[in-house]
C-alpha cells in the first residue's frame, strides 16, 4: 500500500498481516515443526478475528470505515478540487481492487487443510467493489467528507484533539413544542451557510430549558447528509478555536463550531480569542464555518454595578463599551423567552 497506507496501522490489519505471513514453506516435515507453524497462525488469527468486534466482527465493514476515513493524498487533492496525478490515480486503484479481494476472504481460505482439522473462529465478510463506492465518495466528497469528519456527526475537543461524539444527541427537528419562529431563523441561517450564502453567527440565549442547545443539535442531524458537522467546545477551549480553524480549513464540509452555556467575567482570558474569530479575524476564522453560541444572558459578560465606576480607568465608558459589545458580535441573535402558561402546558 502506498496510497492507503494509514490503514496499516489499525490492529485487525496488523494481526491479519502476522497470519498471512506465518507460513511453513521453511518449516521441517516434522509434526512439531508443523504444530509450531500452526499454533502461531492460530494465536495470530486469534488477535485478528478478536480486534474486529468493534465492527461486529465484520472485516468488510471494518476495511470500508477505515478506508473511508482515511485521510490520503487522494482524497484531499479532489475534494480540494485538484487533479490527482495518473500515477496516484493508478495506485489507488490497484489498492482498491486489494481491498476489494481482501472482502472475498474466509477462514478456509486462510488455513486450507487446517480448517477441517481443528476449531477456527469464524468472521463476517461480504463482497465490496471498492472502486465502485469509493468512487460515490469521491463525487460526493462535500457531502460524505474524510478522515475523522467521515466518522460521525458531532465532535468535541479531548487532549487538545479532535474527537468524534460516539452518543450524539439524535433528536430532530420535529421533535420540539412551540418556538417554531426562533427555530427557523437558526434553520434558516444554517441553510444559507450551507448553501454557500452569507450566514451569521448565531447567539441563542433566553431562559433555560427553552430549547436552545437542542435546536443547534437537531439542525446538524437534520443537514448532515448535507455535508454539515458540528465541534464543540467549552469555554475553557476557547484558545484551541486557533488548531480547530487550522485542522478544516480547506475541508469541504461545513462546520458548526457549538458553545454551550456562554458567559465570561470582565477579566477573562478567553474574552478576546472569541472576539477575535467573531470579527473575522484573517488568522482565527475558517470559511467553512460559523460560530453557534446558548447563553442565559443577553450581554454575555457579567457585569457588577461596581464595574461602571471604577475610578481607575481612564477610558471606562470605552471598557464597558467593549465588555457589552461582545453579544454583538454575533450576527444572529435569537431570543427564547420563558414560556407562557399556555405553552407550558402544551
């Protein structure tokens, strides 16, 4: 493998290659030898059938998850919108037709004569064209994307990483009682964004329990196989909004870049990283996303009576100014009120 080399490294490759390896084209005609040379294969394919269970023991489903989320010179050149070289072009499709014969495997394939003579766990494998549904992705590579981004709907930031969401809140858009209007303004906008037009950022504040997070999960269910995800992030994230930018620029996906529960004190460190990716700035905002923020509160900031006379500052009207201006930023801003009686009950 030279184009898709990265599968390599996923242990049922691995333990698939210490099978096919442990051959006895050197081993002495002796039973010993020939009880070494098995009992290795055994425990080898052993590990292998053992690390599929993520997959439900399934090696096809296995090789179509990580050959998909592989993130190769291939796949990024086309969804950059470049054209790959023919000898790229070629190797790919020789590796996939690899791929495509590895689905045709089977434990009697593997150990022949063997197969009969003892107990041989069985895995699961059906027969994929690779060059015919890689293909499919490649057209569709806006709307399926690559590498992590093809894993999952929803992701947030773990050890300054990237991590896909494995329990990712299913619910939609049809699922909610009452504030259809301020539902649609956020839909609307997300349409906009996806359909490449000028969309906003979006504050979404009001009481709690109003419907806020909920109506940003259920836009990224409702438009993912438009090509939508969403990265979350907590407030105390905020300074890896910078490698976030960096990892999907270029991505042809469209991303939401979720904050839940937003508020900061006028001392904050991460006050000005998120006023700077708001206003555009050129080294902090990707083309292909928008900030989606909740927040209990209106001005985002907390603000103390004692704030607006502090003596100390000499340009004070110009620091409050700055600490309520922050909610403007956003152009978007959705207002979900506490419900009346009536919607209550409903």
């Amino acid at each position: 493998l030279s184009i898709f080399r990265g599968v390599l490294k996923y242990k049922p490759m691995t333990a698939l290659l210490e099978v096919l390896t442990n051959d006895d084209t050197d081993a002495t005609p002796s039973v010993s030898s020939n009880l070494s040379y098995t009992t290795k294969k055994l425990v080898a394919y052993g590990e292998f059938v053992y690390s599929l269970a993520d997959d439900g023991y399934s090696f096809s489903d296995f090789l179509q998850r990580v050959i998909f989320q592989d993130e190769n010179k291939y796949i990024i050149d086309v969804a950059n919108g470049k054209i790959p070289s023919q000898t790229v072009v070629n190797n790919a499709a020789r590796e996939l037709e690899l791929f495509s014969q590895l689905t045709k495997l089977t434990a009697e394939t593997i150990f022949g004569e063997i197969y009969n003579q003892t107990y041989i766990p069985q895995f699961e494998n059906t027969p994929v064209d690779f060059a015919k549904v890689y293909g499919q992705r490649l057209k569709n590579v806006n709307k399926y994307g690559y590498g992590i981004f093809a894993t999952a709907k929803m992701f947030r930031i773990e050890n300054d990483k990237i991590v896909p969401v494995t329990t990712a809140d299913e619910i939609t858009l049809d699922s909610f009682v009452g504030y259809k209007e301020e539902r649609q303004q956020v839909i609307d906008n997300t349409k906009a964004f996806l359909n490449g037009k000028p969309a906003a950022n979006v504050l979404l504040f009001g009481d709690a329990g109003t419907g806020k997070s909920s109506t940003v999960k259920a836009c990224v269910n409702h438009f993912y196989d438009q090509g939508l995800r969403l990265i979350e992030i907590r407030k105390d994230q905020l300074f890896s909004l910078t490698y976030i930018m960096e990892r999907i620029t270029g991505n042809p996906l469209k991303f939401i870049i979720f904050i839940d529960d937003l508020s900061f004190n006028k001392n904050d460190d991460c006050f000005s990283m998120l006023k700077a990716v708001l206003e555009g700035s050129a080294s902090a905002k990707a083309k292909n996303a928008v900030i989606y923020a909740t927040s209990n509160r209106r001005h985002i900031v907390k603000e103390k009576f004692s704030d607006r006379t502090e003596a100390d500052d000499v340009h004070h009207s110009d620091t409050v100014q700055e600490l309520m201006s922050l909610s403007d930023r956003f152009g978007l801003t959705v207002y979900f009120s506490k419900p009346n009686k009536q919607l209550y009950l409903e």
